[in-house]
C-alpha cells in the first residue's frame, strides 16, 4: 500500500540500504568506535563545519530531550511553538528526562517569533519561575512551512542578545534548505544545538544530535547512554549518515519530497473540494477534506487527519513519493466528486 | 578484522539482513502497526507463552531500564550482581530515568543467591529506606555463566514469595536454553518482566521486553515512547525478531555460539600459558592471559581486558565466529609462546 | 512594618505560637510518631472524614508535587488553571520532581471548567501523547475567587465520570469554606488529594496532603521522605495543625482574613482611583492602582504588583490584618488623591 | 520521656526558641529576603569565611540532595561511606531526586580513606560508567568518630588534585570542632558544599547548605525551590542560625552534647554487660548490649539498636541531656545486673 501518511512510512532509501548491506562486512567495533562512524562524522563537519561535534542516536525524541538534557539545568525553561513536537508529541519526555519545563509559544504557521519568546522571557531571577534560557524551533515546521533566514537570524540575534540557546528541531533539515535555496551552515549557523534527522528522510533508522559548544561536547556521550540512547552496533546508524552525506544524496532525497509536495499541492488545487491551508514549502501539503469522502479515499492512499474538528489533512511526501501516486491521487478524487458531488 | 571482543562487533546475521531488505517494501505504518511487528509479536507469544506482551525498543539499555521503570515506583530498590550491566555498565541510567536504587549484591560467578538477595531485604517499611521491590538477574550471567533452573526456581521461589518481581536480563537468552537444554518458558516462567535480547544475537539492532502483568502490560506503550524507545520505522527492528523465531533460527544463533566457546575453551585448554576462569556455559571465555602477550594477540584477534589487575581477559563467540577463527587464535598463541617462552 | 503583600508576610498566630511553645517538652520521638501527630491526624479525620490519611510536610509546593508524584506515573499529565502556582510558582518542580507535564488551561477569574477540561482531554490511548489523568483546582483561586459547590460538583463529576483524579491545592481552603459557608467535607468529599495550606493561615510553617485512597496512603510516608519531606523533629508542624483544630482556631483564622477582605473591599471602593478586578471571595483584593502613587503607598503599606502591564495590584489580608491597618491604607490613598489629584 | 535515642529527640534549645518567638513581630518579607536572614547571612560568614554563600532548608536529606544535584550532572557520581545517611537513610533521594549514582566505600569506623575512594575512582571517560566527581563524607561520622585535620587533609589534596568535589555532611559539624579542638574554616576549608546541620544541634528544624563556587551560588537559589525547600516564612529558621551564631552559643549546644556523651561512655565503661564499640568523639556512644536487658531499659530511657544482629546499640546525647540522665540510665542498668546477672 502506498500513500501520504507519513515520511516515516516510506521505505529505506536504496542507497541507504546499500550502504547498510556493505557496512555488514567483518568484526567492527561497537559505541562508535568503527571507521563508518569516523566516515561519517567527517562528512557531516565538512558540511555543517568543523564547530560542530555529532553523536549518532536512534530516534528524533531522543534527538530532542538529549539536546535539552545536556545544555541546560533542571530549573531551566524552553520557549517552543505550541504544536512542536517536543510539546505535543513526546509524552512527556523533556518533562520526565530533562526535567525541565516547556513554554508552550502561540505560533503563527507554526513559526514563533521574537515576539512571542519576549513574552516569555519573564520573571528572570525570580526563584519561583522556571528560568527561561533555550528555544527551540522546528525548521522545517511541523506544518511544512520554513522560516526564511531573516527570520531565523532575527530569532538567533534576540537568543544571542538574551543569552539564550538555541535548538534546532532539524527532523527534515534539507528540506529547508532546498526551500532557502542555501547551504546547510547558512542555517546550522544560528543554532547551538541542532537534532539532526534521518529517520524521515529516507533512513531506516538514526539522528544525530550536533553540538557545538566544546564542553558540552566532551561530556555529550555520557548523556547519550545515560539516556537509553547508544547504539552497540553504532556502525549501522552512521553508514547511512556516511552515505547520505556522499555524493548530494541529502540534498536529492530533500529536492525529490520538495519537488513531490510542489507536484501534489498544483493537484490538490485542482481538485474542487480541496482547500489548501499552509504556504507548502518542504515535504507537506495541509488541506481542508470533505468528510464524506474522507474513509474512501484513505482506503487507496492513506493519509492523516490532522484536527478533527475541521478535517483539515496532512498529505506528506517522502523521498519514494512518486509522479503516478501524486495522480492516483488526484485522479481518485476526481472521481469522487464524479460519484457523490459536492 | 576479526576477532572475540564482543557479540556486539559481530555482523548481522545473513537471515536477519534478508528480513530487513525484505521488509523494504511498500508503505508501512510507524510506531509498531505493521505487519511485521504483529508477526513477531504472534511468535514470541506463541514460543514464551501468551500470557507475555513484547514490546521492542532499540536497545538492552533501554530494555533493563524500561522494565525497573515500568514495574516500580521510585522508592523502591533492585537487588541485582555486583556484577551486572545494571549496575555497571549503563552510567546510571536506572537511576537517573527509572529514578530507583540498585543495591549490588555480591556475586559468585556471576551470580546471586537466595542469601545475598535476604540480607538485601532489610529494614522494611522503614520509611528512610528504599524499599526492596525487584531482583534482577542476568541470564546468561555477565561471565557467561548459567543459572540451573533449581538456582532459578530458587529464586523466583523466595520473591514470589516475599512480593519481590524477578526481572531476567536476557540479553543472550537462548544461550542458556542451549546450555539447559530446555525451552524458553522454561526460564521465562520464573520472571516477572523480561529482557530479551536481540542485538547481540545476530540482530543489526533490537531488543524486545516482554510483560507479563496485564496492567502493565497496558501502559508499557507510554512508559516506552518517554523513555525514548518508540522507533519510527518499528518493522526494521520487528522484521528481524520475526525471523529470528521461523525455523529455529534463534536456537541455530544460540547453539553455534555457544558451541564456538566450548570448542574455543578446549582450544585455550591447550594453550599453556592461559588459565580458564570460570566453567564455559554461553557464548565467553574468561582466561588468564600473560600481560607481555597481551598487544601481539590483540593486533590479529581482538578481545578485551576484563580486569586490568590480574590480566583476566574475555573471549567472546558469536554466530559469526568460525573454527578458523578459533583455530588462528590457537596458532598465534602457540607461535607466540615459542617466540617468546614463558 | 505592615502591609497587605502576603500572608506569608503575617506572624505566627500567637495560639499556633504557643501551641509550639508548649509542644517543646520532653523528648519526642521524631519522624511523625510523637503524640502531637496522633493528636493532629485525629483531628484532622474528625474534621474532613476519617477516609482520609494526612501526612505533615514542609511547605506548599511539596504538599502539590507530592500529591502528583505519589498519585500517578510519569507519562500523565496534569490539567490547572494557566494561573495556577502548580503552573507558574513553583520553578518547574511538578516537572522536574514527579516527571509529569503540566497543561496549562486557561481560566476565568482563577478558575477552570469542565469545558477546558475537556478540551485538554485529547488523545487518550495515544502513545505519543502524555495521557491527562489528573485536574488541578485552586480553591480558593489564586485570584481570591472561591468554585461554588455546584461549580466543584461539576468539575468532580466530570472527572470521576473521565477515570480523572481530582486534586486541591488547598493552601487557603478554610477561606472557601468561610465563603461557602460550608463545612470541610462539603468540599473536600469532591477530591482525591488535598494540599491543606498551614503556612498562610498563621502557622510558622507547615502544610498537610490529605489522601484519600488506601493504596496511595499505604506508601504516602515513602514518596514523602524521598520528595525531602519528612520533618526529623514533626512535633513542631503537627502540633500546630492539632491546635489549629481547636476550639475552632482554623475557622477564626479563616473568618478573620475573609472578613477584613471584605473589609478593604469596600474601603477600596471608595478609593477614587482604585477599580476592584474580582470579586473578593477570599482574603484578597485584585485592583487597578495608578503607578504614580504606587512607590509611595507601597512605602508605607506593602502590597505587591501583580501585573507591570496594567498595574494591577494584589493586597492580601490575613490573620492578623487591623480595621486600624485598612484605615491606615484607606487614609494615605485618600491624602495622596489630594496631594497630586488624578 | 527522656533517654538517648537520637537529638532529634530533644528539645528546641531555650535559647533558639526565644529566638523564634522574638522573630515574630511585624510583617516580613518571605522567601528570605527578611533581616533575620540577612543576620544569619553575615553571621555565617562572619565564622565560616565570606567565600561561603549559606543558603537555608528545611532538613538534612534535602540539604544532602541539594548539594548533589546543584554541582553535579546526572553522569556523575558520589562516592560516600556504606553507612553514611546519603546511602542508607535518604530513601533513594539522591538517585530520584539528583539523578546520580552513589557509590558505597567500605568504611572504618565509619570513615572512609583515599585508598577507598582510589579504588572507586575507574573507568574514567568510559561512557558506560557514572563519572565519579564527587566525595561526600560526614563529620562527625554516622559512628560518633571524627576525622582529624589529617584525615581530612589527606582527601582533600587527593580530590583536589583528581579534580573531585569534596562535600561534608555537616550534621553535627561543631561537635567535630570541639573534639578537634578547632575552628570552623579549619574544617571547611577542604571542602566544596557542606550541609550545616541545625535540628540535632537544639535546633526545631533547619538546616543551611553552604556553597563556595560561586557560579553555583548564584543559581542555588533555584535549585532550592525546586527541590521543594523554600521556606516561605524563612525568618523562623534564619533566626535560629542568627542566634545559634551569637555569643558562641553554637561552641555552648556542641561543647555539652560531647561532655555528655564521654560522661555517659565513661559510666558504660563500668557497667560490667556493656562494652563501648568505637572511640567516643561526638555525641554518640556505641555500645553493645545484652539483649534480655534491652526491653527493660527501653522503657525508661530509650535508645535505638543500631544493629539487630550483635545487639549493638546506639545511645545518643544532646543539648538538653543531663548528668541526671546519664546517672539515671547508669543506675538503672547497675539494678538490672543485679537483678538478672549475666
């Protein structure tokens, strides 16, 4: 079955695949001593910068908490956008793990702004407050928008003039930069940490977390395993980051779901019924759906509803996403509309 | 390079590869609603017993940590081998995460006893104690050695009956039922939550814990994903456990592992100057080994030191450990000699 | 000095004082087994219901994150009003402390309803979301405002009907009770947990959490000692709680502050300048205070600013509060008026 | 009831007491910004050293707690006696609460050695290993014996000199200066963060945590709420340290507590069934007893068995012990010897 549900339903990019099935060859150290590992954590300070230090964990949550987890103390506070995922999609594990508290930020496309994280920014020295000293951004959001560098760079400037970190949700990180037009460290440059993803872009599994500040390097590791998150046989992780980083395969993963989502969001125009809801700008189409034709057309091609009280949708692309899905698609709902009209 | 450093720096089993490319088909659904996952879950219901629910998480870890956090309330304490991962090999994860005590037991090759786990059982209903709720046991132990199912049912006898849970550390399960000659709920009928290992039997990476008590069972889901352990693509980690149970494949693992260390002892046996330390029953060796041999041996056969002290070192099998290996292993050491005598 | 900032700020009550006085006798053993404490739990069952088992605490944010803690698992969640001191005073402890997640529910005039209840009542069985299982009341209202029985029994309905716990942060509860004119269980029959405030009601220090189910009062003494709660010489908080039930202490207290409220309520109507924001139901008056005569009244009375935006103010009263006091308050506002008209 | 179980059996000392009544005049400001605080502020480091910045709690697990969670990350951990509070009589609170591993050193006569902390001190850099940072000992030990300058020098140089912190439970700290015969910086010099005990010295209930690095001086105060351990009305416990303070009356509470206790040690010495088990230099007489006298002399002064297996029993003294108690306890034993001789 194919369809939009989600990037983490595609299947392991080929060549990802590929570089699994080679790294499976010998005796290789575990916890990251191996050469693929070394291979990969070149690529990856060739493309961001030597600045930064990666530590290869197993999933996007993880990813999170860690980046939170190692750069702050317990009385901290983050400022993130209200349908981030490390709000709202996380059961709790900043809260738990980290033991910090999370400042839910109204967002506006799922973007916060200056704006918003001033108006968190309070109480600074008052014992009885969670004190304010990261936020945390989604790029891109979870609603398939980007932020454009002015806007990043006006967020990372307020952060730097306050003394705040700032942490990149980097789940689809290229794909932002194939929207920006730009290269990895155009973004990377704003951040302190960023959580790097593979999973949705073509992985079987496997993030990385990226650190700049030196001493929070150093110590990163111990973090790592502390929280559940070393893998033994890290080589199968990091040949995928070896090999996604060889030869643009990120960036023609990125280009391909981009390109996929410009494809379905030009059909879904076209289809009468169909409203889309945000600018589409990475790897997601959000639209309002007709409930009546809602169980039918998930039946071929599945796909979310994304709030139930509009039935607004969330149609993603992945690195497998096809022209003949993107038409099925369509086509299927031309015939709906056929069959039962509006 | 090859060599007996460990079962994690082992390859991944062809069969286990096989599922993985396999299972690169189609869109599956995320977060364990996959095909695969419900396969795996039938089999290892339909191998330890249905009264168990698995749930596969990335690492053993996250496995021995889920399972404290899942099953107690923080001021409880684990009674578990001095010995053991638990407590000295996961850089304080139960503790930081699960938030619990571990008192380590002394341990006689490995393993604890009845005794130990009564003198650990103090000072109950004191509220300036934390109270002992779960022994934890590791089977296989940590030296390779095998607890009897009389030792088990010991045990299990004295916490059952004291309201105490047993918790197994299965990271290498199928050694022991390979060195008991009996069947998974053989062992598995004496515990209360169970650690089942994958990872270092042949798997890229996986693990599963199985529940017993329904309740728990119930809410494991939750305590997993904040726990950082819901893997995205669930079906490349179940996709493997699927396997690993067809055709016997997890006793055909088991069974030439730990029939690569009984050769591997009788070789070391022969080898003048290394000493066997304690009786072979899974998948290591644990020798003496002369210092001034030490570097030569590990440039052609990779192993580690266990004790920096006395120059104990371990020798791991695995499913990929050949006779060849072994046979090398012996010559290098017997040239060794020759060159340099004792 | 005097004032109207806290009845943190106010002395102990000259009963409670001497109640320690008198408590500072003979050796007692410690840790919550001298005759003081019996005397206080009997007290306190013959007064909300022999159902429930009090346990002595330090301070108030102990008393609230006790009673999450000790009440529910990690991955749930918590619904309270966005202006609660669960949410906003407490420095991430409910966070950090019982690993739980606060949703923040917005309120009118300090209280919640059921209808915002349910809205946070989202995702249920959802492993990626924490699951609500516990609502949070202030009663009164950090805004001075008191849930009338029906608004409680709404609420307490709702959440039973749900499978949700109901807690009270209860740091002013008799100040309800005067209000309602109602006796304790009238409002505590509605609820799970109670945090019984001591501190702001003349206690030197000292609050109780009131646990009503069995299983949970069982093990209560545990999560207090670990929670670092538990008072080595308890005599001294408990025998003020065995004093403040007697001869009807608690309900003079009460019936003081409440009434001086009401009191500098009306005296604060007659303030030209002054605009009273809520309607005083307990021992606090919210008004809008212009800022140019803020530093000098606040030289001579204390009061704090609630909100720099709107230079709203908060003047609380207390135990020990004077008519001599309010006229006091009353005149200078009057004399600035004529000093530097509006 | 008078006898020898714990100090924290004993009184309020008069003094202190007319301190708290004194401290409750007039409104003052809460969270410790009163002036009683401030007193107690400069008194402290008026004997301690200005290097120290006091910060004041409600009990010793918490003063203990907060040592550890405000200087060390969640990888690292404690080393501390086998018998020490923080490893026996905390419920788990540094692991729950702190998220740090403790490590238990064998002790001798309940100090621990270089040598000791030396052999904790492995597996450095090693990600699988908590990172031992910290040493916490306790001056006067759980066993009644002192360190001497020597003792404390030796561990001192080693830890600083490895880069470890140093932390004193300070329970008792002045009866350690008078048996040293010393000041207070003669002691605290060596060390990093001391929990200064007030309830065992005659106080009704607090204690201060004492921080040197100044970086965490600045953000202890958060830590502190956080930790459930801000005061509101703090002027009741800074009074206490601002009079304990005055006029020496901290030398007068320690200086009688050891009198009596080497008092009393000398009257077991010649009670011909008891037999004195360490060396007597604090508050605190070590003796075994034999157990058909035990019930008996319970009844009239109680004492706790500190060790059910030897009949080892513990026999505190106080502030507020008197020559009349020991020669009571003494006569009392003298009768039942002759009642039931050995």
């Amino acid at each position: 079955m194919r369809g939009f549900g989600s990037d983490n339903h595609a299947t392991v990019h080929p060549e990802l695949l590929a570089a699994i099935n080679e790294a499976n060859i010998n005796h290789a150290p575990s916890y990251g001593t191996d050469d693929w590992t070394e291979s990969a954590n070149k690529k990856i300070k060739s493309i961001f910068g030597t600045e930064w230090q990666p530590f290869f964990v197993f999933n996007g949550t993880a990813a999170n908490v860690l980046s939170l987890g190692s750069h702050l103390e317990s009385f901290h506070s983050i400022a993130c956008a209200d349908v981030s995922h490390l709000n709202v999609d996380e059961c709790g594990a900043p809260e738990k793990i980290a033991g910090v508290k999370l400042i839910s930020l109204k967002s506006h496309l799922g973007k916060i702004s200056v704006d918003t994280i001033e108006e968190a920014r309070i109480r600074l020295g008052d014992q009885h407050f969670s004190q304010l000293k990261m936020v945390s951004i989604t790029q891109p959001t979870e609603l398939g928008t980007v932020y454009s560098l002015e806007e990043l760079r006006a967020i990372a400037s307020y952060c730097q003039k306050q003394g705040l970190l700032l942490h990149l949700d980097g789940t689809r990180f290229f794909n932002a930069c194939i929207n920006l037009d730009c290269e990895a460290p155009d973004i990377a440059r704003f951040f302190d940490v960023i959580s790097l993803g593979g999973t949705k872009n073509g992985f079987m599994m496997g993030e990385a977390v990226l650190v700049k500040n030196p001493e929070r390097a150093k110590v990163f590791k111990f973090f790592r395993k502390q929280y559940l998150q070393l893998p033994s046989k890290t080589r199968f992780i990091s040949c995928q980051f070896a090999r996604y980083f060889t030869n643009e395969l990120y960036l023609k993963i990125a280009s391909h779901s981009c390109s996929m989502a410009k494809l379905l969001e030009q059909r879904v125009h076209e289809i009468p019924f169909m409203e889309i809801l945000y600018p589409v700008e990475s790897n997601a189409v959000f639209a309002r759906f007709p409930k009546k034709f809602l169980k039918k057309m998930r039946e071929k091609y599945f796909f979310y509803v994304w709030d139930e009280n509009d039935f607004s949708v969330r149609l993603m692309t992945s690195w497998d996403t096809t022209e003949h899905d993107i038409k099925g698609f369509y086509n299927q709902a031309v015939e709906l509309t056929r069959e039962a009209p509006l």
